[in-house]
C-alpha cells in the first residue's frame, strides 16, 4: 500500500488555543496550512478537557450560589440542587458550541484538518499512525499542550482517584472530597466542589495559597474558600494513598491521615511530547515533557518552532493564542512576531481572581516608592445593586510619578474588569497613571467605577 504524501507551508501539530492561532495566522497570510488534531474533534484540551467544561461548571454552581444567597430566589434554590453530572452535561453543551465554532473557522480559512498521532520522521516529514498520510512542510508548529503529571506512586486507575481530565466523568456528588495540590487547578476545583456542598481538603505544600499573588488577594481568597467549607493544609506534603471500596486514605508526610469519598489530583502537568517521535529530529523534551524556546518560539532546530501549554509556563489560554499567533508570525512576517511578556491572569476560583504587572512584595523588595488606592465592591453602586458583597479592585501605583504599576482584583468579574486598568498601564509615558481614572467618565452604575473608586482612595493618599 503507497502511503499519501501531502505538501504544505506549514504544519501545526495541536488544534488547542496556540495551534488555532498559528494556523490562522498563517492561513491568513497565504501559506498553506494544515492542522494535525490527535482527537476527533477540534479544540485541543482547552476545549474539551480543561478552561472550556471547568469554567461553565464553576459558572453553573456560582448561578446556584447567588440563587441560594438571594432572600428572593433562595426558596427555589433549596427546591432541587443540581448534582455534579447535571451540570457537567451544560458544560458539554458548550464543548459541543465550541467544537462547531471553531471547526467552521478552519473550513472558511481553507485550512486541512487531518485527525491522528504525528511522528516525526525527518524534520520536514511527520507521518500519522500506521497507515496515515505522510505530511511534508517547510516549518512545523507543536502546539499539543499538556496533560495532568501522573506520579508513579498513585494508581489512576482506582475509580476513586481523579485528575483534572477525568473529574469531568464523574457520575455522583461527592460528599468530601480531597485536592492535593493547591495551584490554580486545584484551587479551582476546590472552589467549585465547595460550592457543591462538599467538605474539601486542600493539600498545599506552601505556607499560603498561590503566594505568586499580591498578599491581600492571597489572604482574601483563603478566607472565602474557608468560608465555603475548604480547609487549607498548608506546609503538607502528600506522602501514599491507601484505596476501599468506598473511600479513600491519604497519608501525608507529617502522620496525618484524611479520608474522603474521592481524590483529585491536582499536582502538576506534563507536555504531550511522549508521542512525537522528537529522538528522530534531535529534538528533547525535559523532565516534565516540555520544549525550551527562544523568543520567536523557535526550538533548537530551526525549522520548528512551539507554543502553548508544551512550552510550559504560564500555561494560559489566553497567553498560548498569543504564543501562537507570535510563532507563526515568526515565519511568514518575522517584523510582526513579539515575545507575549506581559498579560493579565485569570484565576477562576470562586470568587474570581485576575491579576497583571506587580505586586507590593516585588515592589518592596525592589526599593520602589509605591502607594496603593483600593476600591471595595460593595461600596459600589452596581454591588449594592446586584448584591455582590465580596470583592475589590486594588492598584498600586508610583508614588512620585504616579505611574500604574499592578491592578489587583478580586470578585465578581475580576477577569473582565482587569482589562480596563490593562489598557492604560501599557500605554506609553504620562498616558499611563492615575490620573486618567479621575478625567475619565464612567457608566453608572457599572463595576468599571471601582477604577474611579480607587484612584480617589490612592491619590488622596499622597496629595
């Protein structure tokens, strides 16, 4: 049987968030392009295993929150609470709007979508599986994005035992319920399984809850996942699993012992390099099956570049497109390629975080003069409205030249409002200071007030 050879400019080996873009991108310049998608369906693990079906979830079990927290709805609330499945099936409606939006961008940029495992054969040569067509290119992207890291000494195979992939088939509501591992994902599904009514153990090796945050914010969400009936573990270290029938022990490096109907884990990713056939080209993953780039995204061969999750760090959508479009840019119009260096973080707990540029410990730390304006939404007209108690804005600016230096948020829509701070803290020189938050007018009552709110708050603190 003579295998098919297929020619392009470009192959892009994932359809997630950075594999879309680059493809695109390209497509759009007049390259010929081809997507290489290892699942059935486009979307990557974005779409069908990670920020997709885990953020309309939190967003399913936040609208039964403020029903239960609203004098007026409460009554209907309590009626019938939906179980985990429930909810889990909206989140495969959106999947499936997902999957039919983007796959009818491909079909109108005329880009291929070939389904199957790549293997590198040669640097300008992948072959799909064992009798799938052979695709030659100029360059390749690898944007095949990562997967949960599985530790020898945990059996995922146990029915009891959860990643953050497979927690999305699970069939019952747990009534407690044991995270290991308190970065972003494992914050979030604690947050979520509270919000469910499950008692949560949130195992974090860490004296505090994601300490790359400011102080204040870190501070405010360990008090509301507190609140919500997760009992952080700080300075713990898992240590084995015993597994039953019906529970499951986990033993922690300092004696104790916590039992829970199931166990997420949540302790790290890997890079979905393993299948790539990378020894064929020279080309080596680390440890953790991921690729080192240079500031074009381009790998140690040079005809290949990656972007995404498999690159590693920060490992956020919204950065991965960006990587994405910036390595394909590196391609075919090397003037427009920039290095994604500065960006706001989304952290979906329940209330919502969002984050950009620095906090009061790097500013500390670097001797720089700073002061801080704070806005609390429920000092807002549109909280009062709405009812949104939890929640606020905080900016930290320059004390002399008044320059904006981090936007904090916390609450209610933090990852929309951040962005109204991140267009004028990237603008260029005078255009970016406080000031503009005070001879600018804002809708009222709107969220975006809270900017008004804080600039006051900071400025009457240094004139």
């Amino acid at each position: 049987m003579v295998m098919q050879t297929k020619h392009y400019d470009i192959v892009v080996i994932g359809s997630g968030p950075a594999g879309e873009s680059a493809a695109m991108n390209a497509a759009k310049k007049g390259k010929r392009v081809a997507v290489v998608s290892d699942k059935e369906e486009v979307g990557g693990n974005c779409t069908h295993l990670g920020t997709i079906p885990s953020k309309a979830l939190r967003q399913s079990i936040k609208q039964v929150m403020q029903f239960e927290s609203n004098p007026l709805l409460r009554e209907f609330a309590t009626l019938r609470k939906p179980s985990f499945p429930q909810i889990i099936q909206h989140a495969n409606r959106v999947i499936h709007e997902q999957v039919h939006l983007r796959g009818a961008y491909y079909e109108k940029n005329g880009i291929d979508i070939i389904h199957g495992q790549a293997k590198f054969q040669d640097a300008n040569t992948v072959k799909l599986g064992s009798r799938g067509p052979i695709l030659k290119a100029e360059h390749f992207i690898i944007a095949t994005g990562s997967r949960p890291y599985h530790p020898e000494n945990v059996d995922f195979t146990q029915p009891r035992i959860f990643d953050s992939d497979t927690i999305l088939g699970l069939d019952y509501s747990p009534r407690k319920v044991t995270v290991i591992g308190a970065g972003v994902i494992g914050c979030e599904y604690a947050s979520i399984f509270a919000g469910l009514g499950a008692k949560v153990e949130l195992i974090n090796p860490a004296q505090t809850l994601l300490s790359f945050l400011d102080w204040e914010i870190s501070d405010a969400l360990s008090y509301h996942l507190r609140d919500a009936g997760v009992r952080s573990r700080h300075n713990e270290e898992y240590e084995k699993l015993e597994y039953f029938d019906t529970h499951v022990i986990t033993h922690l490096k300092s004696g104790k012992r916590i039992k829970s109907d199931i166990v997420l884990w949540a302790n790290g990713r890997t890079g979905n390099t393993d299948e790539l056939n990378l020894e064929a080209i020279g080309l080596k993953a680390n440890s953790r099956g991921q690729l080192e780039v240079d500031n074009t995204y381009r790998t140690n061969i040079d005809n290949i570049y990656a972007a995404g999750d498999v690159i590693g760090w920060p490992s956020l959508a919204s950065v991965s497109y960006d990587q994405g479009r910036a390595a394909s840019n590196s391609i075919v119009d090397p003037t427009a390629s920039v290095e994604i260096d500065r960006f706001a973080s989304g952290i979906y707990t329940i209330p919502e975080i969002s984050t950009l540029g620095k906090t009061e410990r790097e500013l500390t730390n670097e001797k720089v003069p700073y002061e801080v304006g704070k806005a609390f939404f429920k000092n807002t007209a549109r909280g009062m409205i709405t009812g949104e108690q939890v929640g606020m804005l905080k900016i930290i600016f320059h004390f002399e030249t008044l320059e904006i230096l981090g936007i904090h948020c916390f609450g209610d829509q933090a990852s929309e409002i951040v962005h109204i701070g991140q267009a004028i803290m990237l603008q260029e020189g005078s255009a970016n200071t406080m000031k503009y938050f005070l001879s600018t007018t804002f809708n009222y009552p709107t969220m975006a007030e809270a900017y008004r709110i804080a600039a006051l708050d900071g400025l009457n603190r240094v004139f």
